[in-house]
C-alpha cells in the first residue's frame, strides 16, 4: 500500500492539533519538523499521540555520532516512531541515527535527495546514489527520494530494493501525487493539505493515492 503522509509545518500548535485531527481519516503518518517542534516543543507529540499514526521526526539529523545518538534519543524518548537523517556526514553517523531508533523499535529513514530545485547542485553525480546505498549498509528502513523527480525515484529504487521509499515535492512543489505514488511507499504533503482553506477534503483529495 502507498500511504499518505502529512508533512504537519506549522508553526501554532493549537492549529497544528486541529489539522492532525481533521486530516486522521485520510492519512497514514504525520511527518513534524522544526517548524512545529522549536515553537511548541516535543510535547507536541503528547497532543498527536492520540490520534494512534506513527509519529516521523523530520529532524534531517547531521551530525557527529555521538550528537545524532543524543538527538535521536531524544526524539525516541519523546514519542516519536522514526526519525528521518541526512547521510552525507559519514556512514558512522548514519549508523548512530539507525541504532537507537531499532533499540527503540523505530525505524530510521536516510535522505538520498531531496526534493526542492537547488538540491541538483550537490545531490547529483552518483551522490544521490552513493548515499541510498550508505543507507542500505546501514541497515536504515528506507530513503527520501523527491516526488519533484520522479526519473530519480527508479534509479534509487533499483538501489534500495524493497526497503521504502518516502517522496516528499507533491503538490506545492510539482509533484504529481498519481505519477509518484506508483513509484514508493509513501507520498509526503505538506502546504497543499495545511494551507488549504479545508485540509481535511484536501487529505481526502490526496487520499486517492492509497492502495
């Protein structure tokens, strides 16, 4: 099944909750970010936990070992079930990320490219490729791959096998949900469902892509 992820970047958590809870019927997980948590905090998950959807932290952790473990035990002892980490900081960095998540029974996810225009400036020339196959050595449940690119998502597929692939860019980026939906396991919607003037039919909307 593609499930639908709600990348929930607001930055009032009073609204944050109200769109989770409008949105739960038609989504699968919901991705929060820095945006959420530096302005109202970690407990944020508190106000998520009961709508009973996995929790991804969006921290793109990029660290030193020892950094990314503390950030993901954190993330983990807070509530979260995954957090996503960058690769490019070295395979021992990655590691720390994927280890604490599996002591938790979480799963991490490494980005492999990312989704926005200027990404094509260093996520190219087999970088992109090199960091999907740190992130299978690593033992990392999955990549981000950019919906924006959808060529790119079968590329890196061919390299991850069946680990998931979770494709942020649908909608306010470009992405076409449909197009991109047959290519991973989950499609990431941000600003198309929380800016819209009734997220919860937007959700519905984008909810076509599950199966």
């Amino acid at each position: 099944m593609t499930e639908l992820i709600l990348s929930l970047d607001v930055l009032d958590r009073k609204r944050a909750v109200q769109i989770a809870e409008s949105c739960a019927p038609f989504i699968d997980e919901i991705k929060v970010g820095y945006p959420l948590v530096l302005s109202a905090g970690l407990s944020i998950v508190e106000d998520l936990a009961g709508l009973g959807l996995p929790l991804i932290a969006d921290f793109k952790v990029a660290d030193i070992p020892n950094t990314n473990r503390l950030i993901c035990e954190a993330v983990f002892a807070a509530g979260f079930d995954a957090v996503i980490a960058h690769g490019f900081v070295g395979a021992d960095a990655a590691r720390a990320c994927v280890e604490v998540a599996h002591n938790h029974s979480g799963a991490a996810y490494i980005v492999a490219e990312m989704s926005h225009p200027g990404a094509t400036e260093f996520f190219h020339g087999g970088v992109a490729e090199s960091l999907a196959e740190l992130a299978v050595a690593c033992r990392a449940d999955g990549i981000i791959a950019p919906a924006t690119r959808p060529e790119r998502i079968a590329r890196l597929r061919e390299i991850v096998g069946e680990k998931a692939i979770y494709s942020p860019g649908v909608g306010a980026q470009g992405g076409d949900p449909d197009t991109v939906a047959r290519l991973v396991d989950g499609v990431i919607v941000g600003r198309s469902i929380y800016e819209a003037e009734d997220p919860a039919a937007e959700a519905e909307r984008f909810s076509r892509i599950r199966r």
